[in-house]
C-alpha cells in the first residue's frame, strides 16, 4: 500500500470531530465540484480533508495542489482499488467520525455537522448516511436490505417493477421506500458514508480483497453483527452525480460489479447459495440480452448495443467463473 505521502497509521495530531476522505481516479472535474462544495457547505471547523488519488493521469493531483493547499493529498503509484485507497485515508485520519465520499458527490447542505450532531445524539448508530439525489433532483435508493436469494430473484425477473410499493418482492434497493423518514436500515450505498471510528476500529477495514463494489454491503453487514445500528438520515442531502442510469457503467465495471457481488456471497454464504446465486445472475443477464435484442431489432439500435455488450460480457464472465470453497481471493486488476 505505497503511495507518495502516504501514512501507515495516525500521524500522531490531536483527535478531531470528523475526517472526510474522498478517493479519485480520472475523475478531476467531479472531484473538484465535490470539493468545492464541501468546503462551502461545511459549517463545522474541526474537520480535515483528505484525497487518496489512484494513479489518475488527467491532472487530477496538479489541480487538488493548486486549488486546495489545506487538503492533505495521498498520491498512489497505481490504482489501489476503492477500498484499499479509502483505508489508507483512515489510516492517517483523526477524525472521531470518518466520512467516505465519493468523488462525484456535491454537498447541498452542512452534512458533515449534521451528521456529527446526529451520531453525537445517538451513540448506537455505527454509520449513517444522508439522503442522495440525483443531478435532476429525483431522489436516489441509496437504502438497501442485504443480498438474499429472494431479493435479487425478484430483480432478475422484475417483479419489483411489477409490484413497486411492495417490501416482499423488493429488490435490494428498497425501491418501495420514498427515502422521505429517518430509519434503521441494513445497509446504505457507499457513495456517502459517516462511519463512528469506534465501529469501524471493532469491525475492521473495509475489505481490500474487494478491489471497487460490494465494499460497502460488507461493511454495513460486518457492523450490523456486532450491534451496530445503520441508520438513513433524509434531514441532511447531497448529489450523486454518477448513480442514476446503468446503462452508463462500462463494459469492465458492470463485469466488475458481478465478480464482487460473487466475492460477497463466497464471503459470506454456503458454496451452494453462491451457486445458486450466480444462476440468478445468469439467468437476469439472459433476460436483459434478449429484451435488449427485441429493442434492436425493433430500431433503437444505440440504446440496445450497450446494454448487449454488457450483459454479453457478464454471461461469458458467468459462465467462466470458477466457483471457490471458503473466502474469496483479491479481485482481477
């Protein structure tokens, strides 16, 4: 985990309230947003700022020197992944409370010290996260419930489409849910997370095997068994520029994306829920390709070519994939 500037521990200050640390990698324009959105909204003063850059080649550390001086700035050699770059921001972290953001996240409000009063009030909630929007304003299921068998069949065949304001045909997204009251959750999405030191010092890191997705839902899972609560806090707001639409993600990462929610389940469930979950998998990116193949043939060829490319690209990675006994090994780079 060698990165220029890069801490191998607390460096030794004084405890503060809160540490924000934001990883990048090519995304200088949205980090740069977030910043400055963050500095503008924050009304508490005992925080520090700290961005992990993986390797990015668009300027990205240049920028976040010049603009930012009091931003302490971790530069990585290469792509260290998503988790083990955050866990290298809470190496070097005083903050009582750590707070991991993503890159294209825009503060609309003071949520540092929002969430700060909120987990001071409440010493039970482990982590919290407040409510996200997308860039239009629409609100974004960022509350889950933790990956089932069940849940991700009702994804595959839709039956959360087909019976919207239902719990029990629910995705893991909680799409029934308006987001609109405060509630004890499983687990939230990582995009925004406030994270109680002592949680996570009892729990351990996020999970570096997980080289970018399911970090999150593993973390949320691990602080949930040893009595942490999880709670979603709509008092509080941000943007989340990068979470609307699928059909953005790459052809890598939606491949990505499915190799980690396999590493979740080898982590976490028997060898045959691992199997059968893959089956699920298989079977909803089948789905997805032939609905994808009608709409091309029908004449929305580029919406269609997209979405076949990436659910080719998970069937062929489903079919290859070789199931494993215990825990996972570390993703493919």
């Amino acid at each position: 985990m060698k990165g220029h500037g890069a801490d191998q521990g607390n460096d030794g200050g004084s405890p503060i309230k809160a540490s924000v640390i934001v990883v990048s990698y090519n995304c200088r324009d949205y980090l740069l947003k977030c910043l400055e959105s963050m500095f503008n909204r924050t009304r508490i003063r005992d925080v520090e700022w700290i961005v992990v850059d993986n390797a990015s080649t668009d300027g990205t550390p240049k920028e976040v020197e010049r603009r930012y001086p009091q931003v302490r700035l971790i530069k990585n050699e290469r792509n260290e992944g998503f988790a083990r770059a955050n866990n290298q921001g809470v190496l070097c972290a005083r903050g009582e409370y750590l707070f991991l953001v993503n890159p294209d996240v825009e503060f609309l409000d003071d949520c540092i010290g929002n969430l700060c009063r909120f987990m001071d009030d409440n010493p039970g909630v482990g982590l919290c996260g407040p409510r996200i929007l997308n860039a239009d304003g629409t609100v974004q299921h960022s509350c889950r419930k933790l990956p089932t068998l069940w849940n991700n069949l009702c994804f595959a065949l839709g039956l959360h489409r087909l019976f919207p304001r239902s719990s029990w045909f629910s995705n893991e997204l909680m799409s029934y849910f308006d987001h609109g009251s405060r509630r004890e959750v499983e687990a939230l999405s990582g995009c925004f997370l406030a994270v109680r030191r002592a949680a996570i010092q009892g729990a351990g890191p996020l999970d570096e095997r997980f080289f970018m997705y399911s970090e999150d839902v593993d973390l949320c899972r691990r602080l949930r068994d040893r009595g942490w609560k999880i709670v979603f806090n709509p008092e509080t707001e941000a943007v989340h520029h990068g979470g609307k639409s699928s059909e953005k993600v790459s052809v890598p990462s939606a491949v990505q994306q499915e190799r980690a929610i396999l590493q979740y389940w080898e982590k976490h469930h028997t060898r045959l829920e691992t199997t059968l979950i893959l089956g699920i998998l298989l079977m909803r990116h089948v789905l997805r390709f032939l609905k994808a193949g009608v709409i091309y043939i029908l004449g929305n060829r580029q919406k269609a070519s997209g979405i076949l490319a990436k659910d080719a690209a998970c069937i062929k990675s489903a079919l290859t994939v070789k199931m494993r006994a215990g825990k996972t090994a570390p993703a493919d780079r």
